[in-house]
C-alpha cells in the first residue's frame, strides 16, 4: 500500500480500506509513540462507521510499544487538543474531517497541542510505517476511557463568558457531524434557544456534505434562520473545527469579518498584542487590528503557517480566511466553538442584531475563491505577472503564490497542493472593480 498518497502535509487521509486499513493504522500508533517518545497519549474519533475500528488499532500499536493509551471516545477534533493541552499528552484524532464518507484520516500532535506536519515527525513516522517499527521492548502498555466532553465544555466557557448575554435563538447546523455531540455541551445552561440541524451523528452525511465552505451546504441553515427567526445561524464541518456563520436575514458571513471581530475583542483583553492573519483575508483586517491597536502579522495560507507564526510573535489569536481560528489561551491550536462563542458574546452584549454588529467589520467586495483547472500553473500565473508588473501603483509579492495590488484593489493567484488548480481571491472598494479585475486575470489563467 502506497503511503504518499495518504501521508499529507499536515495529516494521514484517504479512503478506507483501500489507502487506510487497520493494519497500517496500527503501525502508525506504534511509529507515533516511537517518534514522540510517549509514555502515554490520548485518542478520540469523529462518527464516521470506519472510526472505531482505527482507533483501536491504533491504540494496538501504541500500547505496543508500552505508552499507555487514554480513549476519549466520540469527539470533536478541538475536543481532542484540549485533551492533549489539558492533560499534556500527544493525541491522535481520527477524522476525515469534511470529506465524503468513504474517508477517514489521522491528525496527530504532541503534547499540548502541537502540530505534528510532514516537518515536524510526520515524515519520520512514515518511513518508520514503510521500513517496518521494530517490536517494544518492554512492558505493554494499558488502555482507559476518560469522558473529557465536559471538561472541553467547562474549559471553553472559562475563556469566553456567555452567562450574561441576552437571550438569543440559535440555529445550527452540525452536518450530522460532531458538532451535534459537542454544541449541545457548551451551550448546556446558556441563555440561549437551540434550534438543532442534522445534530444526529451519521458518517454517511445523509442530508448534505459537512463541508460549509461551499455555500450549497449552507442553504438548509440560511432557510432555518429565515423561517424561524434564529438570531444567528452557525454551520459546523464534519470534526466541528471549523465554524462559518449566517447573520439574522440569512446571509453568509465573510469568514475575515468573523476575524476582525475577534481579533478586537481579543485586543480588548490584550492591548497591543499582535494578531496573525493569512494573506487571503480581507484588507480590512490588518487595519482593524492597528486601528484597535494591535499589531497584524501576514503569514502563508495554511494552518502550520499560522501556528507557527503565531508562536514566534506572540499573537493571541490568528484567523484564516477558510473559517479556522486559532487562539494562544486554547494552547494555539484552532477552535470553530470558541470563535463562536466570541460572536455570540459580542452579539448578546448589545441590542442589535448582526448584520449591523458586523458591518464595521465588512468594507471591501470580495470574489470568494475561484479554482481554475490549469495544467501548467507556473506559466499561467508567469503570464499574469508579466501583465501586471510595471503598471503604475501596482506592488507585487510571492510570499504564497502571488499577489497583486494597488490602494485600490487586490488579487492573490495560489497553485494548489494536491490537484492542478489555480486558485484566485479578489478584493477591491466596489464591486464594479472586483469584477475587472477578476475578469482580467482569469481570462490571462485561462487562455488557451
């Protein structure tokens, strides 16, 4: 069985039990513990049918190898780096994520939540899968089963404060993934009238994909919000880290107003603290944070990009533009419930509704992301330089991809890590810009 296909940058992922079986599962959670040096590590799983049986025989091959093995059972993905940052052990958290049902996938990360990518052990674990782990040499290790449900819970409402908001209803939509686990935890003795979608947790997503980036997945909730007057919708992907939000008429919200506004209130706590962002949020972004006084730092698309970042400068919070936020005080791993809780705080600490809480937040046109099936990427993003460059006004950079812009406008051309796609994001002041602009560089992408 070939192991690039599934070993990815930041995770193990592919179809089960074509590229993923429990064999090969068991030599990765001995290969883990061997990498890691582990004396113990925790696990939890998401609810697709393929889950348990991967995580018991990972568990096999951590145990293995003498590392003791702490099951969490059915969890969200957050759920489980609150584990490990809580009970400061590496953690494994079986999930595929948003992907269709005949996935499934590892994230892995050391103790306290730490990223485990191809850089930083990932590697090391596949060549130690592909040569064969040698056998433990000591005692085998044991197996437990720990409920840290309510223990995510209680950590996250220790964080952000919703005991005194105003009574709000809330629509959300769990894609029967594990958002219908963990929402009704936290939001248990809040102030708040759940209105629940597909909270029935079912792998086979039987009602639509668990991925709300795509907005055909969100019109069930924009219907619900509309039809029963939610205050605010919130729509889950399948392992429930990332959160995507509907304002009171229905409308989806730009992930980069959801950063802003968190970004502030985390400024609020620490002034002056410095913010990260990717480079395909909203210009209005790093300006709210220096006009709040802190410090925006840009970093690439991805989430090791931004930990790493994150890290190095101290930040408090980062944001990226695909609805991950990350935040120092939940150990800087990302949290889709807190940056929920943070907007439900800030809605029900004043009387209007969000839209127009948000409108502060919202000052440019954007294009939302465009793919472009291009087969050579590098000569078509050459051409778009070549058009660009030299124009009066005009800045250029390549710290991912390229980017393009003037006072005016901007675009970012990024080529794709795993298909041969051209992705492009336009901003400017107004739509009739954003619409030149964009038209302009997907017709240099696409010629020919």
């Amino acid at each position: 069985m070939g192991l690039d296909k599934v070993f990815k940058a930041y995770d193990i992922r592919g179809v089960v039990p074509d590229e993923i079986d429990p064999g090969m599962v068991e030599a990765v959670g001995a290969a883990f513990v061997r990498v890691t040096g582990a004396s113990s590590v925790v696990t939890a799983h998401d609810m697709r049918p393929s889950s348990e049986p991967l995580v018991e025989a990972f568990a096999r091959g951590a145990t293995s190898q003498g590392a003791d093995v702490v099951e969490a059972g059915l969890g969200s993905t957050d759920m489980l780096y609150y584990a490990s940052g809580a009970l400061d052990m590496p953690g494994a958290m079986f999930t595929a994520s948003h992907n269709p049902a005949k996935y499934n996938g590892i994230k892995l990360c050391r103790a306290g939540a730490k990223p485990i990518g191809q850089d930083t052990g990932l590697r090391e674990i596949r060549e130690l899968v592909e040569s064969g782990v040698p056998d433990g040499n000591g005692a085998t290790g044991r197996i437990s089963r720990r409920d840290l449900l309510k223990g995510y819970a209680e950590y996250l409402k220790s964080l952000v404060d919703l005991s005194g908001i105003r009574p709000l209803k809330v629509a959300v939509d769990a894609g029967n993934g594990m958002g219908g686990r963990t929402v009704p935890s936290v939001f248990e003795g809040l102030p708040i009238d759940l209105v629940p979608m597909y909270f029935e947790l079912d792998g086979t997503f039987p009602n639509h994909e668990a991925n709300p980036i795509n907005p055909e997945n969100v019109r069930d909730l924009q219907a619900k919000v509309r039809e029963t007057g939610a205050d605010i919708g919130l729509a889950f992907d399948g392992d429930a880290d990332r959160c995507f939000v509907v304002d009171e008429r229905g409308e989806i919200v730009s992930p980069s107003a959801i950063t802003a506004l968190v970004a502030v209130r985390e400024l609020a706590k620490y002034p002056g603290a410095s913010i990260v962002h990717n480079l395909i949020t909203s210009k209005a972004v790093p300006e709210i944070i220096a006009e709040h006084g802190g410090r925006p730092v840009r970093t690439r698309v991805g989430h090791s990009f931004i930990k790493q970042t994150m890290a190095e400068s101290g930040a408090v919070f980062g944001g990226e533009h695909s609805a991950h936020f990350y935040f120092r005080d939940f150990w800087f791993a990302d949290s889709g419930m807190l940056a929920a809780m943070h907007v439900l705080a800030a809605l029900g600490g004043q009387d209007r509704p969000l839209s127009d809480l948000l409108a502060e937040y919202t000052r440019y046109v954007a294009s939302g992301e465009i793919n472009s099936e291009v087969s050579d990427q590098a000569g078509a993003a050459a051409r778009v330089r070549e058009a660009f460059a030299g124009r009066d006004g005009v800045s250029i950079d390549e710290l991912d991809g390229l980017t393009v812009g003037t006072d005016d406008w901007w675009f970012n051309l990024r080529p794709s890590n795993t298909e041969p796609v051209l992705r492009l994001n336009v901003e400017a002041g107004d739509e009739r810009t954003m619409a030149a602009v964009r038209d302009e560089v997907l017709a240099i992408v696409r010629e020919g």
